[in-house]
C-alpha cells in the first residue's frame, strides 16, 4: 500500500525560461539528461542535495504514458509522486467501484451534484481519451506499474479531491456556480474533435498557456483553489518525499507554479482545511422562510384572510409549477413529478431539507438502478442520451434537476409574495 499524505479542468501551462545557473537554496533547474530531453515539459531539479524530475503529462496522452515510462525507468528513482489523491488512487485501480455505490447514501448526504458533475467531467476526459486510443489517466497508472517495477516508493501527492472540491465551490458565488456547472455539463454535447497532435500542443505549452490565462481571468476564486494551491501542496509533498532521486508525475499545467513555489514554505494544514460558509451565506439560506412565514404571519395578524390565501397560492404554485416542471424535463417518472410538486413549497422553507433529498430516493426507488447499471455508467455518460437511458444516471440528473427547479421556484415564489404584502 502506497504512503500518501484532479486535473479535471482544463487548465493551462505556462512555459518558462531555465537557466543552468543556481538560484536561492542550490536549486537548479535544467533540461533532462535522458533521452529525447528536449521537451519542454520535462525538468530536472536538483535541491537540497536531491535530484527531482518532474514530468508534465496531459491525462489522455499516449506520449505522456511513453515519457513517464521512460523517464522512471532510465532514472531508476528512489521514490515516484504521482498527482493522485487517497480517493482518486482508489477509483483509478478499482474497476468495481460503481457496484459498492450507495444511491440512498448519496442523496441522504446531498452529494447527487458534485456526483453528476464528476461523471460529466469523466466523460468529457474519456471521449477524448477514446479518440485517441488512451485511457483517461493512464499516464498515472504507468507511473505507479513503473515504479513498482523499478522498486521504488510510491507517493499520492495530491490534495483529497472532496477538499479540493468544497474548497472550490465554497470560494464562488451562485452565478459562478452556475457558469462553471453549466460549461461542466456542455462536455456532454460538446461534439469538438481534438487529436493527438492537438493535446501534445497544449502540454508543451503556448495554447495551453493562453487558455490558463483567460481561465484564470474569467474564474479566478476556481483557479486558486483548483490550481495554484495544489501547486503548492503537491511541491510540499514532493519536499518531503524520502529518497535522493524523485521522479514526479503531475499535469503539464501545474510544472510552472510548482517550480516558482520551489523554495516557498507550505503549510499543508491550511490548505486542507474547509472553510466554513459565511455568516452572509449561512443568513442567506433562511432569508426566504424568513420573509415568507414572516409574510405569512404578519397576513394572518392583519387578519387580511384574502391576503393571506393570496399569498400561500402563489408561494405553492410557484414552487411546485417549476420543480415539477424540471423534474419532468429530466425525465422522471410521474410519481417524482408529484412528489416535487408537493415537497418543493414545503423543503423551500427548511435549509437543511433539499427537493432532491425526497425526489432522488422515490425516483431511485421506481428506476432501481442495477449493478449492471452502475458497470455502464462510464460508457453511458459520453452522451446526454446515454445519461437519460442508464437509470443510475437518470435518476441523479432527476434529483439535481428538482432541486435546482425548486431553488429557481422559490425566488419567484418569495418575490410574488413579497409584492403581495406591499399592495396589501
């Protein structure tokens, strides 16, 4: 078992001037001595006494798979880092892992977003992969098969995906939350044909370096967490690998941040920790029961019946008209559609309650996905007819698609509501 302490975005890589010279704490940063060293993508570090390569990879490059290969076995390392998490490690090497899946458990703790949104991403990453004949992420497994052929210690550097991913979402606002789920999810109809020619490009540098740019212009909150602090944790990890030879497998857009972080000290303790939301995002969650039972209470004081009514009707018609709405477009089956028609007015007004928490179990329920399912989820997620056809994946895209309904109703709901209260 390896001793441990994503690149899911498409990210960029920007490419750097070296010199042979030492810079601070006898570090130096050259071309790789082994053969066909010329790539830019390659470096050769010696610090403190140790020698450190660290190889850029694209994670559905086959050359990428060749260079780590090649790169371990000429250099025979005392230890390989590779740019995998605990979690990601465990999802790489079990093929099984789909069929240990709890559906009610992922529901029960409000995890059916970040589950869909991980498949769309998987998917996009394996329909290029399958374009060219590679396996998302082979470069990684190559490089945990190569080091355990040369007997060296293995490393998962990275930083847990789950931190990374609340650490993200917790940095963004609602509309950003949006635009990133959105592009998420337009991998799944995005018909763009890329090559092999295309990738090795974007991993040398130049594209990749101007995609980083205006990713990190549009998204800055996401590339920080995403990008910039793995940098900085994954070189920590690196630092403190044992060995005098490191061979380090990370994605090609992570090398400049890693080497500019080289001699910068890194508190990998404030990088795990997930911040807690904001007293103005915490308050934000029960501004609407708030202002609706509040509404609600002050009709009912006035003894304003007709007001009262009024605004109860268009609280519920608003809430059940769009979640059902939703629900349907997504596919679920009717009894889902009632049910978020019924539960939407009501978990509306409860923050710790989501649609999706009620709609996803009954339509799970009704399509009980099998393991034969759960075996074709990576196949079926390559397109959005395959996600409506696996019932797993349906009934995910019914529970997000509820809930997203319901948070959209309620806004509208609490509007009418409130310009009901000031007519009246």
């Amino acid at each position: 078992m390896p001793q441990h302490r994503d690149d899911n975005c498409k990210s960029a890589v920007s490419t750097l001037a070296f010199s042979s010279k030492p810079t601070h704490n006898d570090v130096r940063i050259r071309r790789p001595s082994v053969s066909d060293a010329e790539a830019k993508h390659i470096r050769k570090i010696e610090h403190d006494g140790r020698t450190i390569w660290l190889v850029g990879t694209a994670h559905v490059s086959q050359k990428s798979v060749e260079d780590v290969e090649r790169v371990i076995h000429e250099v025979q390392p005392d230890t390989v880092c590779v740019e995998l998490c605990q979690s990601r490690y465990n999802a790489l090497t079990d093929p099984d892992r789909w069929k240990k899946l709890d559906i009610f458990k992922v529901f029960k703790e409000g995890k059916a977003l970040f589950l869909l949104a991980n498949l769309a991403i998987g998917a996009y990453q394996r329909r290029i992969g399958k374009e060219l004949g590679v396996e998302p992420g082979a470069e990684l497994s190559a490089g945990t098969a190569a080091a355990e052929a040369v007997g060296a210690r293995l490393e998962l550097v990275d930083r847990d995906i789950h931190i990374t991913l609340k650490r993200t979402w917790a940095t963004i606002g609602f509309w950003q939350k949006m635009t990133l789920l959105a592009a998420v999810f337009q991998s799944l109809i995005d018909n763009q044909e890329i090559n092999a020619e295309d990738i090795e490009q974007l991993k040398e540098g130049g594209k990749l370096e101007d995609m980083m740019t205006e990713f990190t212009k549009a998204l800055p909150e996401v590339a920080e967490p995403l990008i910039r602090e793995r940098d900085r944790f994954m070189i920590e990890r690196i630092r403190q690998s044992q060995g005098q030879t490191v061979v380090a497998v990370v994605g090609a857009a992570h090398l400049p941040g890693m080497i500019s972080d080289l001699d910068t000290p890194v508190q990998l303790e404030q990088l795990t920790v997930i911040p807690p939301p904001s007293p103005w995002l915490r308050g934000l969650k029960w501004i609407i029961p708030t202002v609706i039972l509040g509404a609600f209470y002050f009709g009912w004081q006035k003894g304003r019946g007709d007001t009262l009514q009024e605004m109860v009707w268009v609280w519920v018609a608003a809430n059940s008209a769009v979640a059902g709405l939703f629900t349907l477009l997504a596919g679920g089956k009717i009894v889902s559609v009632i049910t978020s028609l019924f539960s939407s007015p009501i978990t509306s007004l409860n923050p710790l309650l989501g649609t999706a928490m009620v709609v996803g179990p009954v339509e799970a329920w009704q399509r009980k996905p099998t393991v034969e399912d759960c075996e074709r989820i990576n196949d079926d997620v390559q397109s959005l007819a395959g996600v409506y056809r696996n019932p797993f994946t349906r009934v995910l895209l019914v529970a997000t698609m509820s809930s997203l309904g319901s948070a959209i109703g309620a806004w509208i709901g609490g509007a009418l509501v409130v310009r009901l209260l000031a007519s009246g």
